[in-house]
C-alpha cells in the first residue's frame, strides 16, 4: 500500500502506526493525510471517494470515535 513511498517515510509511517495514549488519533490523521492528488499517505487512493471518509474509516478501527445512537 505504501508504494512510491522513500524509505523515510516508510519509517515514518511504522512509527505513527505505534503511538498509542492521547495521541493516537492525532498520529493517525497524520499517517493518512493526503501527499498529492494521487491519494493518502498511507496508499490510499480510490477514485470518486471521500478521502475524509477514508480517515474516519481509519479512526473508526481503530475505536477512537464516539458512536452514535
């Protein structure tokens, strides 16, 4: 999923993959923020669909969303 990345952001990623505590969902914004049109930082690129959409999927998995009733 990372392709195209320099191994620098590579590690990058790995060590925002690891943050855990208060700032997790901070981390995980950043790990999937978008590094050009082609798509999210992650590797994340499918046409026509909300990249928004992509980092709440992200921060729901990882159980750092309120849910609603």
């Amino acid at each position: 999923m990372t392709t195209g990345l320099t191994d620098h952001a590579r590690r990058e990623l790995a060590a925002l993959a690891q943050v855990r505590g208060p700032r997790r969902a901070e981390a995980l914004l950043i790990a999937h923020q978008r590094r050009d049109v082609q798509g999210c930082l992650c590797g994340w690129a499918e046409l026509g669909k909300s990249h928004a959409g992509h980092q709440v999927g992200v921060l729901r998995e990882a159980g750092l969303l309120v849910q609603d009733t």
